[in-house]
C-alpha cells in the first residue's frame, strides 16, 4: 500500500484575495501625492477646455486639442471615481460627496456626448452653442468646488500628521 502523502496548501491561510490586494492598492493612490496631483492635472485641463472654448468662434468647430482635452480629462474622472469605490468599497456610498462625484462623472460624460454629437459649423444653433459652453463652465465649477474640498482635507491630514511626528499630540507627564 502506498504511503498518504499530505498535500500542502498553495497559499497560506493569512494570504489575502485578489479583491483586497485591488482595494489596498486603489487605498494606497487614494491617500497618496500623486492622487493631488491627479486632481490638479484635472482641473488645470478642464480649465483649459473651457478657455478653448471660449476661443472658439460663433459658427466655427472647436479645435481638436479640445475634444482630445475633453476625453483625458472623462476617462481621467471616471477612473479616479471607480479607484475611490475600489478603495472604500461600501464605505463609498456613506460620503455625500462620493455621490456628488459619481453625478459629477455622469455629468462630464452627458457633456462630452453632448460635444460629439451635436456637431458644429453652420448647422448648429447659438442655442446649441450656448448649451455646450453652459455645460462646460457648470462642470467646471463642480469639479472645482470638488477640488477645494480633497485639498482641505488632504491639509489637515498633512497637519495631523505632522503634529503626530513631531509629538505636539503626545500626553506629557
């Protein structure tokens, strides 16, 4: 009779899922420089997006730096708001503003298809126009508004923590 041979376990029972190792990594960007940096790259070219337009004249079809402009920054804002549902997971939907963003998000989207599908030149009315540039500006404002709020609190945290390290927090005797 052969001997039993026990099979070892592939991975050990602390090891942890694909779906947490997804969620520490969005966490980590989340609570990085680099997501600041994401946010002010985003309103930096959503800025410029509505500086272009307004450039543009009556009648005339926007240059195509904007349309180009216009899909980094929406894939940029869709991508940041599916890392941040990532990283918190059912925590998302308890932040008012995380619903904010993802209205925010559809938004952005609504806008862009409402550029490419509108069209330009002389078949458009200044109504359209007006419309598209009401949109641009309305999104704008929102995304920085939401802007001032991530750097308030990503200060305070860069305040907290500081105050942690240099101990001005800690219990004296």
């Amino acid at each position: 009779m052969a001997p039993l041979t026990r099979r070892r376990p592939l991975r050990s029972q602390y090891a942890l899922t694909r779906q947490e190792i997804a969620q520490n990594i969005a966490n980590r960007f989340v609570h990085s420089q680099a997501y600041i940096f994401l946010y002010l790259l985003m309103a930096g070219l959503s800025v410029t997006t509505v500086v272009l337009s307004l450039r543009t004249k009556s009648g005339q079809c926007p240059m195509l730096a904007f349309y180009i402009l216009e899909i980094i920054v929406n894939v940029a804002m869709i991508g940041e708001v599916c890392i941040r549902l990532v990283a918190f997971g059912r925590r998302f939907w308890q932040s008012p503003f995380n619903t904010i963003d993802l209205i925010l998000t559809m938004f952005c989207a609504l806008t862009l298809l409402v550029l490419a599908l509108s069209g330009c030149g002389s078949t458009t009315s200044r109504e359209e126009e007006l419309l598209d540039t009401l949109l641009l500006v309305a999104r704008n404002v929102l995304q920085c508004g939401r802007l001032a709020a991530v750097m308030r609190k990503y200060v305070h945290t860069v305040l907290d923590l500081r105050d942690v390290a240099l101990g001005a927090g800690a219990c004296t005797a």
